[in-house]
C-alpha cells in the first residue's frame, strides 16, 4: 500500500482557497458592507436630504411669481423653524439647524419677484460638522450650493 506523500500543510490531496475564491468573497463582504452602510442615515444624508428639501421650497417660490407675476415670500421660520437654534423641518421627527442670513442685518425670508429676480439671500445648513450654504442670486433667482 503506497502512503500519500506529507508536505508542510498537511496531505498532498487537501485543498486550500484559490485566488480566485479568495477575490469572490473579497467581492461579496465589499458589496454586503456598502448596502449595510447605505442603510444607515447619516449626517451627510440628513444634510443632503434638508439641503433638497429647501431647494425644491425656493424652485416652487420663484415659479409660483414667474407664474403669478406677483412677489412671493417665504419667510425664514417656514425654510427653519425653531428648535434651540433655527431648523428646517422634514417632517416631525428630524430636524437640520439651519439659518437665513441677509447681507445687511437679519433675514426676514427670501422673496422672489415676478421677473424671476429674488432679495438674494443666504441660507444656511448644518447637520454635525457638515455645512451647506445655499447662495440665492438676485439677479436670476436661482441658487447655487456653497
């Protein structure tokens, strides 16, 4: 009876992983991992989610005077409202501080004209240590992220 040569690692008829099931399941805790932390709410997305949210009142505001030809206001407390310091409100459970800042003394709100121009103010956003800024040209109306 012929004996199975021994190596190092044991038997020469054992198998270990190959690189290449070493990569698929490299591939696949790399994938798990990304749905998982996707899952998890975050500062980043509660800011990115307030900063949409506020975006979309401002797009709503200046086509609802293009459309009306008349001025439209949104005051500061309905983009924040007040919770220890101002907030934009998603809904009754979450909160993002934020701030309008007007270039000279406090902002009382954003308004839009019926040409599409606005009071050009400044928002401000704030989840943890991520800050947004939303710059609201007076020319145009439109705003940019800072």
């Amino acid at each position: 009876m012929a004996k199975t040569p021994i190596s190092a690692i044991g038997t020469s008829n054992e198998r270990g992983l190959t690189l290449l099931e070493l990569l698929v399941v490299i591939v696949l805790i790399g994938l798990l991992a990304t749905v998982g932390a996707q899952a998890i709410p975050g500062d980043g997305r509660r800011l990115q989610r307030a900063t949409d949210h506020v975006e979309h009142q401002l797009r709503m505001a200046r086509l609802r005077a293009l459309k009306t030809g008349s001025s439209v206001n949104i005051p500061c407390n309905e983009l924040t409202a007040p919770r220890q310091a101002a907030s934009v409100r998603l809904n009754e459970d979450s909160a993002v501080p934020g701030s309008c800042i007007a270039s000279k003394g406090p902002a009382v709100g954003v308004t839009f004209f019926a040409d599409g121009s606005s009071s050009g103010e400044v928002i401000e956003l704030a989840v943890g240590k991520g800050r947004v800024r939303i710059h609201i040209d007076p020319l145009t109306g439109t705003s940019t992220l800072d």
